[in-house]
C-alpha cells in the first residue's frame, strides 16, 4: 500500500500550474478528532493520491487543518466507509475498475450506508467522460472536474467550498437532532412522576443532549420571594452523588455554589470551557437550577439546544408541580399528609390481589366525641387533635402498616392481623393527648374486616368496615366489632328493600289506610289516624316497622311524608264534604321529616293547596322525639302551633319524658301506648301506669287517648280511668278511604236510628 502523503508530482496526464505556499503553522491533527477536516481519497492513480495530499496537506480551511484517508478502488473504499466517521469531503475518480464505478460507489454512499451529509467532488482523467446529469443531480454530487482542470489553486477552492457546504449541513442536521433529542427527551421527562425523578431525568438528558457522560447536580431554591436563598440538593449524578439530599453550602461544593448564585442572579445559563450552569426559569414560586461538569467545551449549536432544552424543562417543572399537587390533593389528606380514602382504596386493591391478604386486617378507627370537642375548642385545637392522633398512629404501630385518614374524624389501619389488633390499637388511646399545654382525653371505637375472608374490591372492604364500625358504635363506644358475612347479607337485604321501597312508590304500591278513634262514653267516632301500608304485587304486605326506618335512613321518607299528609288532608276535605264537620285527622311526622329544613313550608302548602282546615288536623310525634332535642323541638312546635294544627305526643309513657320540658311543650293531646294498654288487664302496674298518663293529662288539660284497645274489658277499664277517647281493632281495623266513608256513614245511621 502507497503511503498516506507523497510528494508533490505533475502526472502526466495533468497541466497543472502548482503554486507552491509556506506551511501551514498548525501541525497535523490527530485521527478521530473533530479539529480536523477528513478528506477521502479515491483514485486508482497512486499519483493523484499524492499530488494531491501535497497540494493541500499544509493549507487550513475554515479554521482547521485538513487529514486524508486514502483508498485506491471502489470496492476498497467501500470497505473502508463502513467503519470510517466524520468524512468531510469526498475525491472521487469516476473511471477505475469499470467505466462507471465512481457513480456506482456514489449510489452506496448516498442510498447504501445513507452519508447524507459528505460532499462528494468527481474527477477524471479522461476529458471526454462525463457523467449522466441526472446521477449528478440525484445522488447530490457538489461539483466535477476535469483532473487537468484542477490547478492547486482550483482544488483549493472547490474542496473548500465542499467543506463549507459540508459543515452547514452538518449544522443543519446537528440543530435538527438535537431539537429531535429536545422533544425525546421531553416526551420522556413528562413520564416521570414526582419533581425529584424529574430531576434526576433532567440531568441524564443534558448529558444526552451535550454527548457527555452524566456529571452534575440539580438544586431548587424554595420560596425566593419570601427571602429564601438557600440552595436544596433535588438530583445528582456522577462524582457529585456525595451532595445527595442535603442543602449546598460553601463548605461542600465552593464552586458549585458560586456558578449558581451567579446564574440564579443573572437569571440566565452560563457556560465556561469546564461547566455549564442552567436556569430553569418557570412559573412556580421555586428557582431550578443545575450544575453540570463538561469534558469538553460546547459548540454554539449545543449551547443553542440547551437554552431551548431549558425552555422546555422550565415548562416541564411547573407541569410537574401542578401534577404533583393535583396527585396530592386527589390522593393524600391535606391536613395530616396521610393517604385518603381515593388512595387508601387503591392500596386495598393491591392487597387483596397480593399473597398478603390472608394476613391482613382493615381497621376503622373512629373518635368518640370529637365534634363535641371540636366546637368547646375551636377548629384549630381540633386539628391539632387530629395531626396528634396521626402521629400516634404512625409512630407506635410500625412503619410497616398503613395508615391513612379517610373521613373528619376516622382514620384507618391496614396490615398484617398481629399488628392491626383492636387491644393494641385502643391501648394508644388510654394516654392523654398533650394539645398546645393541654392534655386531651380521647376514646375510639373500631369496626373491622379481616381480607383473608373478604370477597370483594378495595371499596367493598372498606364498606364493610364501616358496617362494623357503626354496629361498634350502636353497641358500645370505645369498643370493636369484627364484620361478619351475616352482617354483610343484613346489609344486603335492607339495601334490596330500599330499591324495592324506591320503585314500590313510583308505582303507586303504597297507600294511606284509616283507623277511627272513638269516644268512650258515646262510642261515635270523632277522628282517624291516618297509617302507611305497602303491599307488593304479589299481594304480600309489608310491614311498617321494616320499611318506615329504611324510608328515613335513605332520605325517602321526605317525600313519603309529604304524600301521606297530602292524602289525609284531601281526604278529610272529602269527609266534610260528606257532612262529618267534627272530624279529625292524625297524621304521624318522623324525626327526619321534622327536621328537614323545609318542613314548615311544606306543611303550609300541603294546608293551602288541599283546602283542609288546620283546627282539624293533628301531627303526631314520638315521645322520644320530643325528648331528644327538647329546645328545638319547643321552638319548632311554637311555629307549628302558628298555622292551626295540633300536636299529639304518641306513645307516651316509653320515653322517660320530663315533666318539666312537657309543661312547656304547645302539644294538645298524649296518647296511651298499646303496652300499657295490654297491660291494663294483667297487672296493677299496668293500669297504674294508664292511671298516671291520663290524670297526667286531666292536670295540664291536654287531651288523653289510647290506642291498642282490643276488648271491651280494656275499654270499659279506661273509660272508668276517665280516658275519654281510644283506638283499636275492638272498634274498627285501618281501612282505606272507601271504606271508611261506608263505615262512618254506616255509624251515622245507626245513631240516628
């Protein structure tokens, strides 16, 4: 093989006119290094190999000396530019081992190994062979010569205009990779959840963008408008790995620290030949910015691409706080920074999935009272109350359960049975909580599920947990109750029986049925009371008990109510209409129909619009409703009274009433309940207690009646008490409006008769 750089040498077959210059003060450039220009030299002639490499072997072009690698055949330099990188310019003779080799070793370049790039000059030495123009023009070839045109002068000239068109190309296609790696690397960073992984990802992209390896370090500078200037370690990478998650001081990181401050001040990217320090301008109320340490210094093009990249990322960052917030907000508890229900479910679901479901217990956690102490308190004192109990929670059970708070006052415990323990957890609550000085007594009640026997979602669990925890509650506070399957089908069952209540009502299955109320002495009726029935399609009732607290646990007793009182009214505008003038109407009012917001409009509406005369119309309310909120009830009942209608107080004698609320109750009459009733004839006690309600009533001139009268000994032993008025199966059965019209007309005629 020739070598690589020969002595200048007129071929026979040139003319050309060599002007000889001084060398090049630079020396040769080392293969592999982007200071030189890389030349390629294809020709079968060994001469032109070294005429020219001594024609422009000294010359510098654009600033950088030229080197040239050498291949004396197509077929070799095919070889060759498989493995060779950074080709500049390519001399090509056109005519050697067949007439067209040149153009066909031009189409592998271009189609072939894809060289988009290398500027590719023709040469030949016969005068009369040119090559076809559309190979010129397809393949990209950037000029040809004649050998014998190409004087030292004119070889100078054409390769560098090749070498300039070869370095804007390779501008061009450099800018467009990188902004390709910018949006790569954009694409990618948005996967990442969480700002420090972000962070992380920011580093490893420069480096990409850069082509350097990973070194660097990336701090964020937290609330600056509030004077903050300390600098917090988020990522690093490389020899700054040392700096992990710890705040950059002058003692750590001297020069580091000084590149930022200056960037962070001047609010710009600042380069040196041995690092790059970025801003990362964005939105948030938090200054980023990275540290990264160079091999080599960046061309104009890379630092271009990096104030895009930066661009890029500042909008990254504000994305990533706002996810990340929005992930927080929607998945953790604000105030105590506990998982939620929303994530607490999520982890269900992964446990019930995994091998650590047969082990594992989901506890309730539910304190007693704490409304109470949280309106003597103030909100404040209450939540940090809660942040206590949280705390506690953490601490003392192991890192390894989770802990999460799911409602105002409920948290929650998952994991393995040993530890989820109802003694152990309730234990942390037999020590006071010490709030602002103070120390604070606090109680739990737990509801309980064990996943090993659970078959269900996350959600399903965490329902039965709350089925447990308020059977806990009903039972005994400060306590526990495990779920159990039968729970699960009691739960079941009344659910069924809402929907079937829900569609039962739309479908006109329930009715109002009327029992008359008699008085003693005369035995004529004087009123009704007006009952709820259901009976489904198949003609089965259903009995009030069950359907009537279902009726208000969902809410539906509202409307349910309304239709009842509508109906009773429009029916005793319709028994006055038939003449009984002296006709009163009962009708029974819930504990959550009074106290619904707009009870009373409704009440008055319903008056109005039915026509019924308020003075004949009674609402009736449980004793132990009237006790429970007592206050309420005598400003509630002091509005009632306004519109006309009575109150009657229903089974009296069951709820342990104070005599002293009683007197400032507006009621109007208190009814005998049916046990005291059935008792009348079976013990002294019985009848003693009968005795009791009605002289009870004589004494504060309210009116007395009992219902529940089955046989005439019991009337006869009421009327002799001095119970002026009773209802029950001895006089007549609820019946529905029709019949009770043929009933009370019935009555009529026998006593005229």
């Amino acid at each position: 093989m020739p070598p690589s750089i020969t002595p200048l040498e007129q071929s026979k077959d040139d003319h050309d006119d060599l002007v000889f210059l001084e060398e090049h003060p630079a020396g040769a450039a080392t293969a592999g290094e982007r200071s030189v220009w890389r030349v390629m030299i294809i020709d079968d002639d060994e001469d032109v190999h070294s005429t020219t490499t001594f024609a422009l072997g000294n010359l510098d072009m654009q600033h950088r000396p030229l080197e040239f690698v050498h291949a004396y055949s197509a077929g070799e330099a095919r070889d060759m530019l498989k493995h060779e990188q950074e080709i500049a310019v390519i001399l090509l003779d056109v005519v050697m081992e067949q007439d067209d080799a040149g153009l066909h070793l031009v189409r592998y370049i271009r189609e072939t190994l894809k060289l988009s790039d290398v500027r590719i000059i023709l040469r030949t030495g016969q005068p009369g062979y040119a090559p076809e123009i559309d190979a010129i023009r397809d393949f990209d070839i950037n000029d040809y010569k004649t050998k014998s045109e190409l004087t030292r002068i004119k070889l100078f000239t054409t390769v560098t205009a090749a070498i300039r068109s070869y370095e804007q190309i390779r501008k061009i296609n450099d800018s467009r990779r990188g902004l390709s790696q910018i949006v790569q690397a954009s694409t990618e960073l948005m996967t990442l959840h969480g700002v420090r992984n972000f962070a992380a990802g920011v580093l490893t992209q420069i480096a990409d963008l850069v082509g350097q390896k990973t070194c660097g370090v990336l701090c964020v500078q937290e609330c600056p408008e509030a004077g903050c200037h300390e600098l917090m370690v988020m990522a690093t990478a490389g020899d700054f790995r040392r700096l992990d998650n710890c705040q950059l001081t002058a003692e750590l990181a001297p020069a580091v620290l000084e590149a930022m401050e200056l960037a962070l001040a001047q609010r710009r990217n600042v380069y040196h030949p041995e690092h790059l320090t970025l801003h990362f301008a964005g939105k948030a109320s938090r200054n980023f910015v990275a540290y990264f340490e160079l091999a080599r210094p960046l061309s104009e093009i890379d630092q271009r691409l990096l104030e895009v990249f930066c661009s890029n990322v500042a909008v990254g960052l504000d994305n990533v706080e706002l996810v990340t917030h929005l992930h927080n907000a929607a998945f953790y508890d604000q105030l105590s920074k506990l998982p939620n229900r929303t994530r607490l479910v999520e982890i269900l679901d992964a446990t019930l999935s995994g091998p650590a479901k047969d082990d594992a217990t989901l506890s309730l956690v539910d304190l007693d009272h704490f409304a109470e102490t949280n309106d003597a308190l103030g909100h404040q004192f209450g939540d940090m109350l809660l942040l206590a109990v949280a705390g506690r929670l953490q601490s003392r059970l192991g890192n390894e359960l989770t802990v999460a708070r799911i409602g105002g006052d409920i948290f929650c415990v998952l994991g393995d049975s040993g530890q989820v323990n109802p003694a152990l957890i309730l234990a942390l609550f037999q020590t006071p909580f010490s709030i602002d000085g103070q120390d604070v007594q606090l109680s739990a009640t737990l509801g309980l599920v064990r996943l090993g026997e659970h078959d269900g979602s996350g959600a399903d669990a965490l329902k039965d947990a709350d089925i447990a925890l308020k059977r806990a509650k009903s039972q005994q506070r400060a306590g526990h109750f495990y779920f159990s399957r039968s729970m699960g089908v009691e739960i079941r069952e009344r659910v069924r029986m809402m929907h079937a209540l829900r569609t039962a009502f739309g479908q006109n299955q329930l009715f109002v049925v009327y029992q008359p109320q008699i008085d003693l002495v005369t035995r004529r009726p004087v009123g009704a009371e007006a009952l709820l029935r259901w009976q489904t399609p198949d003609g089965k009732f259903i009995s009030p008990d069950r359907f009537i607290p279902i009726a208000e646990y969902s809410g539906l007793i509202i409307d349910l109510g309304e239709w009842v009182l509508r109906t009773a009214c429009r029916e005793l505008v319709k028994l006055r209409a038939a003449g009984h003038l002296d006709f009163m109407m009962s009708i029974n009012v819930s504990q959550v129909q009074f106290r619904h917001p707009y009870f009373l409009d409704m009440l008055r509406t319903a008056l109005e619009d039915t026509g019924a005369p308020p003075e004949f119309v009674e609402l009736e309310i449980t004793e132990s409703m009237a006790m429970e909120e007592p206050d309420l009830l005598i400003k509630m009942l002091g509005q009632i009274k306004q519109t006309g209608v009575s109150i009657a107080i229903d089974d009296f004698g069951t709820g342990f009433s104070s005599l002293s609320y009683l007197q400032r109750l507006q009621i109007d009459r208190l009814k005998i309940d049916r046990a005291f009733v059935t008792e009348i004839t079976g013990s002294a006690r019985g009848s003693s207690i009968a005795e009791m309600v009605i002289q009870l009533g004589r004494n504060l001139g309210l009116a007395v009646i009992a219902e529940g009268v089955e046989d005439e000994r019991q009337a006869q032993i009421l009327q002799n008490l001095g119970c002026p008025l009773a209802q029950g199966f001895l006089f007549a059965r609820p019946m529905n409006a029709d019949a009770l019209d043929g009933w009370l007309n019935n009555d009529t005629l026998e006593g005229a008769a």
